[in-house]
C-alpha cells in the first residue's frame, strides 16, 4: 500500500490502529475481569481483536513503504524498530479475546453463567494474562506513536513563536 488521495497509506492506517488497539485492550480487560460484560460483548470481542489484529501488518506495511520515500535518519529507524514489535501484542489480545467470547459461550451454555468455582483459577489466570497484555498493547502503541510523531515532526516547524 503506498497513497491514498495523495497522502501516505501509513499515515491513515496508523489512526486505525491507535484507536482499535486501545479500545480492544479496553474491552478484553472489562469482560476477563467482569463476565457481565464478555457477555453484553459477545463475539464483538473477538471481531473487534481480530479488526486489531489486522490493522496492525497493514499499517507496518505501508509504513515500509513510506520509510523508503523519507530521510533516514535515526528516529525513523527507532519508529520502524519499535512498530515491528506491535504484531505479537495485538495477536496476544486476539487469542484472549478469543479465549474469553469462548469460555463465556460456554458457561452461558452449560447455564452456569462461567461462574463455577473449578473455573476461577482459570478465570484468574486469564484475567491477570489479558491486564497483561492489554497494558503491553497500550504502552506499545504510545510509544510507536511518540517514536513516529518525533520522526515526523523533529524538525518539520520553527520551535521559536513568532508575534502577529
């Protein structure tokens, strides 16, 4: 992917995934630690997570492309290092948000509402894993976004005001 309208493919694709893979990690969170909640989500979780998961190689991609239309220099190359490494996380909060739309399937099935006392040590290890995760994913995303916003824009304006 290169342009649309003009514009860097990258620079578009990269809104999608600032915003989706906060919001997954959000919701992946609520419903591990409130079943209430994996059950008002339903398959929307992992849709959404997959949505997530997605974004993320498209938005590398472009971003490949466009470190090949751009000064190198060594914030673009911190940017690329540190976007590479968001794959695994947005897949950690796909497979957890599969795990949970599934467990909560199942107990809503077998009527208990996944609420059986055998399942807590489960449910808390999921739980503990998806805060896990869904904190690796946000951290990640600030920091390839600061990382990216500092290549942009490091010497793209003049840091003194001028008057009116």
């Amino acid at each position: 992917m290169s342009t649309v309208n003009g514009l860097p493919a990258h620079v578009l694709l990269v809104h999608i995934v600032v915003v989706l893979v906060p919001l997954t990690a959000l919701a992946l969170v609520a419903a591990a630690v409130w079943p209430r909640a994996a059950r008002r989500l339903g398959v929307l979780l992992p849709a959404l997570a997959l949505v997530s998961l997605v974004s993320v190689p498209l938005a590398t991609s472009a971003g490949e492309w466009l470190e090949r239309h751009v000064t190198e220099d060594s914030l673009v190359r911190r940017h690329t290092e540190l976007g590479d490494g968001l794959l695994p996380w947005a897949l950690g909060l796909f497979v957890l948000a599969a795990v949970v739309w599934w467990a909560t399937r199942r107990g809503a099935a077998e009527g208990n509402g996944n609420a059986r006392l055998s399942a807590l040590p489960v449910r808390i290890a999921v739980g503990v894993l998806s805060v896990a995760v869904a904190a690796g994913a946000v951290v990640d995303v600030y920091r390839i976004g600061d990382s990216g916003a500092k290549a942009a824009w490091h010497d793209a304006y003049d840091k003194t005001a001028q008057g009116n």
